[in-house]
C-alpha cells in the first residue's frame, strides 16, 4: 500500500482556539478548496479546507496516525 498524506488543513470551528491543522488526502483537500466540498480528515474529523493550514498547530490525533504510518512503511 503506497499513500502519502502531505495536505494539512484547518477545521470549521465556532471557537477561534480550537483550529488545528488536519492530514487528508491530497486529492481531497485540493477539491474541497476548489469546490468547497467537506474532507475527512485520518482522526475522522470532517471540515472544509479554507485556511493556510501552515499558521495552525497540527491536529495530535492526525499526526499520531501519520507517525504510526511512517514507522510501519520503513
């Protein structure tokens, strides 16, 4: 199995505080910037890629998945 997740987004949130950056596939997140469409984040969060995900802290479930991955492909 080959995926490389490298899109990072922010989530929909009422609460400025609680914005965090998401993994997602690639492919979908570039839809959903494009159309506006929602994404699934790897942590199972859904949001609508709106935001330079560089200024946000990275979602700790999304990276605790990434980090697993990356261990298990060596």
């Amino acid at each position: 199995m080959s995926t490389l997740l490298e899109d990072r987004t922010e989530t929909r949130s009422t609460d400025e505080d609680d914005k965090v950056a998401h993994y997602a596939e690639s492919a979908s997140v570039t839809e959903g910037y494009v159309l506006g469409t929602p994404v699934i984040a790897l942590c199972g969060e859904i949001f609508v890629p709106s935001r330079d995900p560089e200024k946000l802290p990275v979602c700790p479930i999304c990276k605790e998945i990434v980090d697993a991955l990356l261990l298990g492909a060596d």
